[in-house]
C-alpha cells in the first residue's frame, strides 16, 4: 500500500459534539495523491468513493448498496459485485485470517504498520497539519 508522505488538511468542527468536517489532499510516496473529505453531522452515512487516472474514471456508491459506474477513455463500463467484494471474498474472517498468520508467523495483509500511517495521517487532518508528515 502507498504510504502518506504529505497532507493539507483543514477542519471545521460543527454546533454540536462530534460533527467534525475533514478535508484533506493527500500526496503518496508513488507520488499519487488523492482528496479525503469526511464530515459527521449531514443526517446521514454517505459512503462514496471516487478513482480517478489517465482516461479512466471509476464511482462507487456505497450508500444504498454497491453501485459502480467506470468510465475507460469516455466509454462506460461495467463492475460486476463480485468484482468490488471485500479483502478474500464474501466470507472472508479477518479474525481467523490474523490469528492463522500468528499460529503460522505469517505477516497479515493488513498489519500494526497500516495502523500506524493511518493514525498519524489522521492525526494531520485532525489537526490542520498543511506540509510534510
């Protein structure tokens, strides 16, 4: 996974506890960066995600169920749901998976690492961080 190596970030914390708007562009060490706007408080859960590279386009809309709409040079295409399932599949245990890289001294496909440049990159939007991490 592409590590975060540079943020600006801007909060705005709204009228009540816990309605926090997060707005951030974020630069990767692939230099490949990307937007992140999280804001609690609207009424209610959006899950959208856009992907954007050279002449190509994807949208995934998890509000209401998986909608994928991708765009190939201007050309629509289709992701079918199996396409868009989770890490390992439908039933795929985290739980299992990580105890079995234990018992088996395997490293997991998500790790302490991740959550570490996650935290930190979380840490930079919370706080406004505009610059290198």
């Amino acid at each position: 996974a592409a590590i975060p190596v540079e943020v600006q970030g801007m909060v705005q914390d709204g009228e009540r506890p816990g309605c926090h708007r997060h707005n951030a562009v974020v630069r990767f060490d692939t230099g490949t960066f990307g937007t992140m706007m999280s804001h609690y408080g609207v009424g209610y859960r959006i899950q959208r995600a856009e992907v954007h590279g050279e002449d190509l386009s994807v949208y995934l809309d998890m509000t209401r169920g998986p909608r994928v709409e991708g765009y190939d040079k201007g050309e629509p295409f289709t992701v079918e749901d199996e396409e868009i399932e989770a890490m390992g599949g439908a039933g795929f245990n985290e739980v299992v998976h990580f105890v079995d890289c234990i018992l088996e001294d395997r490293t997991p496909w998500s790790h302490l690492d991740d959550a570490v440049h996650t935290m930190r990159l979380c840490e930079a939007v919370r706080r406004g961080h505009r610059g290198a991490l």
